[in-house]
C-alpha cells in the first residue's frame, strides 16, 4: 500500500533501536494460557497473527527464573538454555512470515506464588504475596538485586539465542519487580532503591542497561510502563512520577510500550468502557519526551482513528492484543482494503477469563483462536466441502450464524431460517442491556458476510417446524434453536423448584428485558447462575430508576466475572445505584407479596417484600424440534439418512463464545468421517519422559 492510500501510514515501517518493524501493527505481549506447558500451540497461535500481517508479534510475561513461578497459570518461561528450543518454535514461525518476535521478560516479584518450585517469592519489602495463600514475599537485600539483575541479564541473553528481536523489560500491571520498586506505595525502603523516584526507578534503568550491554547491539529493548495505575493519589499517576519516570528513562529504552496498570484497567471491558483508544489521555504526553517509538494500546479496530494517531503523532506503533485475537488477519484486512470484514473485538474478556483459568486462550469473535495447532483451525480459511449438499440451519444466534456462515464459507448450499424478524439471537436481546451494545458485532460481522455470500438463503420470521422441514426435503439439518430461561427456580444452588411462585409475578430475563417499562416493583432479581447476566440486568434496570433488591446464594455479585476482571466493578455500579445487595441467601418460597429467604450457611429464614421476581437461574435447551427429528428418523426407515445435528445453547446453553464455538465446530466436523473426527478431536501437547 502506497502513503497515499488513506491508510498508507499505517504501513510505514519503523525502526526500533537496531531492527525494523515493516509497518505499524504490534501485537503487545499478551496471556493465552499456553505458555511454557503448550509451546507446539503457542508458535502456531503466534504464527496466525504474523500471517495475518502484524509487524512485530509478541510473547506473553515470561518468568525468568524459578523464584518467579507463575504455577498454576500457564505463561511463558526461560529459566535457562533448556527453554531456548521451545521458544524458538515461535520465533520461527513469527520470522517465516516476516514479523519481528518480542519478548516480554518478566520477575513478578510478590505476583507470583512459586507454588511449584517452592522458593521464597522476593520483592522490594516483606509483605503478602498477591494470591490467597498465607505466604510472605521476602525483602530483597543488594545481594539478591544483583542476583536477579544477572538472571535477567542472562535470560536476555537465551532469548537472543532463541531468535528474538526485541527484549523486554517490564514494569506493568502490578505483576513486575520493577513496577513494584517503582511503587511508592510498595517500596518503603531507605536505601538507594527506595526513596525518591530517581532511586525507585534505579533498578529498571539497571535492567534496560544490562539488556542493551547484553543483547543491545542485534535486538531491541522494549520498555513495558504503566504510566496510571488508576488509583488517584494513592498510586502512580500519568502527570506526576509517571511523566517523572518517562523523563528520568526517556531516551534509555529503544521503544516505549506504554499503558495503564493494572490489568483490569489496562484490558478494560466494553461494558465499562466503550471508547476504543480509552488509554490515549493518559500516555499521549510519552512521545513529548523521547525520541523513540511509542507503542499504544486501547482496543483499537477502527482504521480511521489508528491513522489519525499516527498523524497527530500521538504514538508510532498501534499496540493491540484482544484486536489482534478477534482478527488476527487485522492488518491484511485494512492492507486490502477489506475494513468491512474486520472481526471486531468486543470488549468481552473471555479470552482473559481462559488465562485466568490456565487453559488455551478463546474468543468470542473468533472460535478458531487457541485452536490453530491443536485442531488445525484457521481464522480465515476453512476445508472446502466434501460433496455438493444443502445444509438447513434452524435459528440464527450466535451458533446458527457461525454454522452457516463456515458451511457457506466450505462452498455448500445453506438455507438459514430464523424465527424472529432480525438475526442474532440471544446477542439481540443482550446487547440491549446497559454496557454491552459491543457484544452486537458478534452478529453484524456474521450477517455481513453472510449477506455477501451467493450460496446461503436466509429466511427471516420462519419459525419452522417438523413438517416444514419435511417439505423442504433437505438432509442436512443443524438445530440451533438456543434455550430458554427457567421459571421455577432451580439452579446452580437449589434443585428442586422454589414453591408459592404461582403467588407472584415471576418473570425470566428476556420477559423482564421486553417489560421492562411496566415492571412493578419492589423488583427482586434472583441470581442463582451467577454469571454476568443478572448483574447486568440489575444495573440496567436500576438505571432505569427502578429500586431492585440482588439476591444470590453467592457472596459476590457475579462471580464469574472475576473471571474477566470486572466484577469489582460490578458490584461498585450496583452499590452506586442503590441496589439493595442480600448475598449468601437462597430464596426458598414466595407467599403472595413476600419472599422467604434462607443463609446458606445457617438456613435461617428471612422474609422480603417482592412484587416482581426475576429469576436468572438455569436455561433449559429448545429441544423440541430436534427430538421430533430424531423420533421420525428412528420411526421411518424409508426416509433417507439425514444428518441431524444439535448446536449452540440448543445443545447445551452457556457463553456466547461457547455458541459459536458450537456452529463452528459442527461446520468444521459436516462431512468429515467419525474417524477423521476422532484423530482431530484433538492434538495434545505430550511431556517428554525421562
Ligand atoms: P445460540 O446461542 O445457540 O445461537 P440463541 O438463543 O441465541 O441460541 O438463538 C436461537 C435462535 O433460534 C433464536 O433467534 C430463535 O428465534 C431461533 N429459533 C428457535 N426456534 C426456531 C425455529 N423453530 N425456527 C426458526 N428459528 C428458531
Ligand atoms: Fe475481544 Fe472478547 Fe475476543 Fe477477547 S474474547 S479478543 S475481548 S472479542
């Protein structure tokens, strides 16, 4: 692309200390819950990313030594020359694409536990270590800063050996040694490593020297910063020592990789921050005080604004990880001139929730993410069809579209029919809710494409039935007719039905969401799936100007969304709108205009006042149609064998990401022997034994 083009700036490339990025796009270090366990899926997931045309593409933290072990999670490792092969798979796959690979080396001081190799954790001062476990890190004395300088120094030195451009050092999301020396909230020591900020920032610029000594002369070296910890004056802020800190390194590093700390606000979820480049006012003022490149992150899909960035020199690289996972052909797309096609992220965190959770990374955007080496899968491509067939695909939710989109994509004839008038499913009535109109581009990124395509069908208010299917005559149905929300009760803590609901009205969620102007309150929200939705039902009803009381036999509001850091910010919303919080209670029965309630922990009983309950507790999967099917096949041996498959929530319900997880899986396996499928079920990552 030309500098001409609209945005042709973006394909500038750019110098980096000793080495070249050919344009503008840097995939920043991110988790994805390979790591050292999964190294064969690592390089592959790496790999996709430098195909689909990323400059520099990076690793995620990567301990440097047993005293940093990040045990159970799975992240990336280089205790010593034994790790250089494994990385080297990586760097190799990132190089045959014409990408730089980046490492982000990393002590994480008291972040991490070293539940494995069992040493003492250090950090700056004695104090807990960051998990829930009754174990102290130990204060550094000058003996073991010199021993941890020398360890960073030589794991610079092995990942040079294993391929690597550019060499980090990091001091970001409250999970680094140098960040937590930085600290005046952490670091009270009073020698020359506490105190003022020269010495808080001492043993960062130690480490940036000795890794330019070490490696400066062939690979670059990055310097990771939170400029905003987003505490106010209880911790590091972008105008005062993190503008010191910038001043005092300013030319020291090669590259500048700037954020806000700490890793809930640096990967802030669209529900509570909608504005792509949201990090922009806290690191703009970086590029004013140093010569070298500055990288930034901040959601960015849009290619407007990347190039408007560019221009107004506010950064030089556009920093992304959850853009470059939901698209990882991001930059191709724009390169083409295919922006309509990009895969927007939309601001979930599931694919954080898997890190957290030690297992390959997902996405909710892109089922093939995680996927690339173990089953093969490829984000932009995907096996031609077997034979020339039509495929019939009964609901357009998240499965239902992916399906069809992937069956469409394989080149057979798909005829996808949906009751309501609009396609999305349950991502049409979610996206609705306060905070989520992001989650929509699940479906306009599906429907685009679809409605691009010459070999799909789509029948709108077609609510089919059994006979329906008949007269169409295809053989190959894929049911994705979602589910539907409970109304008895019964959920993650109570089995059996909640008895006297007869006596009041009890809605569902998506009853609730489509009255939600005639509600009558008190308005009692039960949430016994304790995931995110009752929580955001509360939020957006209470903003509404409904009084709602949240009851859940939890002890926090949605607890899985501690799982994409944000329930912390749940909770601070409901507390801010009034909602009246009764956690560890179960309701037990409902009595005309009142509730009894009962502790977890105790079974005492308490009453509230409820005119309205909404219940968010189980889903049942629609499974009507599908059984019909399946009762006909088995009834009739006359009619030909028809490939009948379940999918998406109609299958078993749970995340959207899991939905279309679901569609795609079903698109990939159509057609593919049990056989063939049974061998690509998975590869798995084998330990060497010894
Ligand atoms: P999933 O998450 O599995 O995709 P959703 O609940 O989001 O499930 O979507 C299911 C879709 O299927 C809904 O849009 C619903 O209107 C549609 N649907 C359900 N039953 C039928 C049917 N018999 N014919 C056509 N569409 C249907
Ligand atoms: Fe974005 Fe969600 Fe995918 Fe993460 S999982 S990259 S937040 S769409």
């Amino acid at each position: 692309m030309k500098n001409d083009q609209p945005y042709g700036v973006l394909f500038e490339s750019v110098k980096i200390g000793p080495v070249t990025t050919k344009n503008r796009f840097y995939q920043v270090p991110h988790c994805c819950g390979m790591g050292h366990l999964r190294p064969q899926a690592h390089a592959a997931m790496r790999s996709i990313k430098a195909q689909g045309g990323w400059g520099v593409v990076s690793t995620e933290e990567t301990e440097i030594h047993p005293t940093s072990d990040l045990s159970p999670y799975a992240e990336q490792r280089i205790w010593d020359a034994k790790d250089i092969p494994a990385l080297r798979l990586m760097t190799d796959a990132v190089h045959k694409h014409g990408a730089l690979a980046a490492i982000e080396l990393t002590h994480s001081g008291n972040h991490s536990a070293n539940l494995y190799s069992r040493l003492p954790a250090l950090s700056p001062v004695d104090q807990s270590i960051d998990i829930i476990y009754p174990k102290q890190a130990r204060r550094m004395n000058k003996k073991d800063i010199l021993e941890f300088r020398l360890w960073h120094r030589q794991a610079a030195i092995n990942a040079k050996a294993a391929g690597f451009d550019i060499v980090y050092v990091y001091a970001g999301h409250g999970m680094s040694l140098a960040q937590q020396f930085m600290l005046p909230e952490i670091n009270t020591r009073s020698d020359e490593y506490g105190g003022g900020i020269e010495n808080r920032v001492r043993l960062t610029r130690e480490l940036l020297e000795d890794t330019k000594e070490a490696i400066g002369d062939t690979c670059a070296v990055a310097f990771r910063f939170a400029v905003d910890e987003l505490k106010g004056l209880d911790g590091m802020q972008f105008h005062e020592e993190g503008r010191a800190v910038v001043e005092l390194l300013s030319e020291t590093p090669d590259l500048w990789d700037v954020n806000v700390s700490d890793w809930s606000n640096d990967s802030q979820t669209s529900r509570f921050e909608i504005n792509e480049g949201y990090q922009v006012p806290y690191i703009e003022f970086v590029k004013s005080l140093t010569t070298k490149p500055v990288v930034g992150v901040g959601r960015f899909t849009s290619p407007d604004l990347m190039t408007s960035l560019i221009k107004q020199q506010t950064i030089d690289l556009i920093g992304a990880a959850r853009p470059s996972i939901a698209d990882p052909y991001l930059p191709n797309k724009i390169k083409e001139g295919r922006v309509d096609e990009i895969r927007e992220c939309i601001g979930c965190n599931i694919c954080v929730s898997s890190d957290n959770f030690s297992v390959p990374i997902r996405c909710t955007q892109n089922p093939t993410m995680g996927e690339e080496w173990r089953r093969g899968w490829h984000p932009e491509k995907i096996k031609p069809r077997k034979t020339e067939q039509t495929a019939l695909v009964v609901g357009a939710g998240p499965a239902g579209l992916e399906c069809s989109m992937q069956l469409a994509r394989r080149g057979y004839h798909v005829i996808l029919s949906e009751a309501a008038i609009e396609l999305g499913g349950r991502v049409l009535l979610e996206s609705d809710l306060k905070g989520l109109s992001a989650w929509k581009r699940v479906v306009d990124n599906r429907v685009y494409e679809i409605q691009q395509k010459t070999n799909i069908e789509i029948y709108r208010e077609s609510e089919l039935t059994l006979s329906h299917i008949n007269e169409l005559g295809v053989n190959n149905v894929f049911i994705a007719t979602g589910s539907s929300w409970r109304d008895d009760g019964v959920g993650r803590s109570q089995r059996k039905e909640i008895a006297g609901l007869e006596t009041i009205q009890v809605l569902t969620p998506t009853d609730a969401i489509r009255k939600q102007s005639s509600l009558e309150g008190p308005i009692v929200i039960y949430d016994d799936d304790q995931g995110y939705l009752a929580g955001v039902i509360a939020d957006h009803l209470s903003s509404q100007g409904h009084n709602v009381t949240f009851v859940t036999p939890a002890s926090i509001v949605s607890p899985w969304t501690v799982s994409t850091l944000e329930q912390q910010r749940v909770q601070k919303s409901l507390l801010n709108q009034n909602v009246n919080i009764i956690p560890s209670k179960t309701i037990s029965s409902a009595n005309g205009d009142t509730l009894e309630m009962r502790c977890i922990y105790t079974n005492e009983a308490t009453e509230l006042a409820c005119k309205t309950l909404i219940l968010v507790t189980e889903r049942l999967p629609n499974r009507t149609l599908y059984l019909q099917l399946l009762q006909e096949a088995s009834l009739d041996s006359d009619t030909p064998k028809r490939h009948i498959e379940l999918i998406g929530d109609a299958l078993a319900p749970g995340l959207i990401a899991d939905a279309v997880f679901s569609g795609h899986l079903a698109a990939e396996n159509f057609e593919t022997s049990k056989k063939e499928i049974e061998r690509a079920m998975f590869m798995r990552e084998m330990p060497k034994l010894k």
